[in-house]
C-alpha cells in the first residue's frame, strides 16, 4: 500500500524554488493563513505554462497574488493575466504587491464576486485557472466554457478535496455536503463533455487537466 503523505512530501523535496520574491510571498501568505498553490501545482502550472506559451490567462481566485505573478514569471512576455478574487484584505494586498512586483502591469486585478464577472467577460482565454470557491466552479462552467477557444487549457485546482471526494454524501460533514456534490457534478460534467479532453490528475490536492476540443 502506497504511503501518500510520503509519496507527496518526495515529490515536493524534488521541486523547483520559485525566485526569492516569491518564495518571500509564499512564506508570509503561509504564515497568515492565506491558502495558496502549493509547490507540486506551482510546477505542475510552471510546465503547463512553458509548453503551451499563453497570451492571454484568466484566473479564478487571486488571493494576494501569488499565483498571478508565479504565471507571470513563465508566460510570454506578451502575456495579459487577468485575476479575481472578492475578498477586501486580500485585494488590497494583492495590489500592493502587483504594484511592486509587477512593474508593467501584466496583471489586470478585477474585484468582486467570480461567478457575477466571468458573465460579463468577453475575451476569449488560452489558459484558465480555476482557484476560486469550490463550490460554484460547477455554476461558472458556462461561462468558462465560452471563454475557452478550441486548444484554450483549463486547469481547475483542489478538485480532490483532501480526499473527501471519494467519499458517499453520507460520510461527509453536513457543513461540506453542498461542496462535496457540487464538485463531483462539476468533474462529472468536465470528464464526460465532448468539448474537451480531461485528465484527472492527483496531485497536491487534486487538479484537472482539460483542453477544449474543436477547431
Ligand atoms: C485558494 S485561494 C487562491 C490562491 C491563489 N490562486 C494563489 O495560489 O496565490 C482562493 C481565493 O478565492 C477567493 N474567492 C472565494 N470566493 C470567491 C468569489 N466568489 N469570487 C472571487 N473570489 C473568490 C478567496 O477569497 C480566496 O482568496
């Protein structure tokens, strides 16, 4: 039987650092509590980066934007990331630390509620990244679907739930019930839509992988 806990933190020790800035950020948002990607996704979303070269990169949860700005280290230079997140201190940390760190403003910060914006966005994205309420990915598939074009990259993170997914509706919290089954309908709906191809990938706290079929 596989020891997981050991089998993650391996594969974390093989990891690569983040440049000193961040890993500065990363240090300060673990010590407040403020949950961001963790080294296994920052690799994952490094490589994905790196083959596939985005222009444009539309991100669901900003936190204080560390994941926006690890992005920004290894898209094009070209590339325009746009970044969400609802919670007030957490945007105006987010802002200060793109004022420092993002000295061209790659970064387009957008306040308030992800499931209310992404109606309104336009612009087609190569790479979406969804780190926002797990609970209302299922409610923005829509929406993200018709921001994707044919070949765009969705990767949506925590999908696993530390494992609470495998689980039946009965055997988890009451409180979690609502999450636990919106996320499942939502990895159902991905793995089984003929608009994309998706893998499931366990890695960290689970993430899927998909891209948008067509031409
Ligand atoms: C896991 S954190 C994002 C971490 C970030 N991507 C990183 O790795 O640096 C999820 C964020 O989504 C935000 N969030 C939750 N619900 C939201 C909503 N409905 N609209 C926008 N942001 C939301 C939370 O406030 C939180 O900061």
């Amino acid at each position: 039987m596989m020891d997981e806990t050991r089998v993650d933190s391996y594969i974390e020790s093989l990891g690569s650092p983040a440049p000193a800035y961040l890993e500065e950020l990363a240090k300060s948002a673990g010590l407040a509590g403020i949950p961001i990607i963790r080294p296994p996704m920052r690799d994952f979303l490094r490589t994905v980066i790196l083959m596939h070269g985005p222009m444009t990169i539309l991100e669901i949860g900003c936190a204080v934007g560390f994941s926006a700005l690890y992005m920004r280290e290894y898209a094009p230079e070209e590339c325009r990331i746009t970044t969400i997140e609802n919670y007030e201190p957490r945007i105006a940390e987010a802002k200060a630390n793109f004022a420092k760190y993002d000295p061209d403003s790659r970064i387009r910060l957008i306040e308030g509620d992800a499931v209310e914006i992404v109606k309104d966005l336009g612009e087609a994205y190569d790479l979406i990244f969804m780190d926002g309420p797990k609970g209302q990915y299922i409610n923005m598939y829509e929406d993200i679907k018709r921001l994707l074009p044919p070949g765009g990259v969705l990767i949506s993170d925590n999908i696993l739930q530390e494992g609470d997914i495998l689980e039946s509706r009965y055997a988890v919290t009451r409180r979690d019930r609502t999450i636990h089954s919106r996320m499942r309908d939502y990895l159902y709906k991905l793995t089984h839509d003929e608009d994309y191809s998706t893998s499931i990938v366990p890695l960290a706290d689970g993430a899927s992988l998909s891209v948008r079929l067509g031409t």
